[in-house]
C-alpha cells in the first residue's frame, strides 16, 4: 500500500492509505498528484509538520491530565497515624486532634471537621488546606498545636501521583 496526503499550510491533512491495486500506479500518481496529493512515508500521521527538506514530523500524542493522587478514609489515616509520631503515639496525636476538631466551638474548625467526618476520599491540597486551619488555631484547639513539621510530614507521606 501507497500513503498519500495534503499540504496544507505545512501540515499533512487527508492522510489515506491506498491499495497497490488501485487502477494502476500511473493513473493513481497522476490523480492524487493534480490535487495536491503527495506520497508520504507509511509511518506518518494526520497533522504531521512538513519539515520542507522531504521529512515529516509527525504529532505528539496529548498529554494525559495529572491526576492528583486521592487517598481513602483509612489512607489519609494511615499517613496521618506515620506524620504525628507512628504507632499507637501516632494514633492517639491523631485521634486527639480529630477529637478536639469535633467539639470545638470555632466555625471554621467545625466546618473542616464537618467535611473530614462526611469524607470518603480525600485530596492532597484539601488535606494540607485542613491541616493548615488546625495550625492556625494552635493551643487554643488542641495541646500541643499541630505543627508546621506535623504538616510537612503529612505531605512528604502522600504518594506521588
């Protein structure tokens, strides 16, 4: 098989794939070439850049959205439990702070709260903008505050998308 496309404005259109039995190769030349048809290598693409010395380009594939990396209830607990100390002291720095969270009085910590509880799945930048709300409300919500170091290590546990 012969691969034929179009010039237009320095990239291949219409690229189509003909048979060799195609009436016969003088006539199938002499009717693609009368209307701007050019052979073209079999690996080219529609959308391939004429590069003007007889090579083509062919197009990148797209990019695949960045997904960010979500975690489950138990997950984000889990990286959590690993951020505040490990272990059951991991456990009980998280469980401590959840608790204050849930009988707190200030709107904005409940409000937070409110979201973690009804929660399945949880997103990194969320979780860093929640933990971020509990630094910023320090002793006042649980002793010893959350930490900047505590929130660090909540993102360098998160898995990479």
């Amino acid at each position: 098989m012969t691969k034929f496309a179009r010039n237009r404005d320095g990239y291949l259109i219409d690229v189509y794939r003909v048979p060799e039995d195609f009436p016969t190769t003088e006539r199938r030349d002499r009717c693609l070439g009368a209307d701007g048809w050019i052979v073209v290598p079999d690996d080219i693409i529609n959308g391939a850049k004429v590069n003007g010395d007889g090579t083509y380009t062919n197009p990148l594939p797209p990019q695949a959205p960045v997904i960010a990396p979500v975690l489950s209830k138990t997950a984000f607990m889990d990286v959590c439990e690993i951020a505040f100390g490990g272990g059951a002291t991991g456990r009980a720095r998280f469980g401590k702070i959840i608790k204050a969270c849930e009988t707190s009085t200030d709107d904005e910590v409940r409000f937070v709260y409110e979201k973690f509880k009804g929660a399945q799945w949880f997103e990194k930048a969320k979780v860093f903008a929640f933990i971020t709300v509990l630094i910023g409300k320090g002793a006042a919500l649980v002793d010893p505050p959350v930490s900047v170091a505590e929130r660090a290590a909540v993102n360098s546990g998160w898995p990479n998308a």
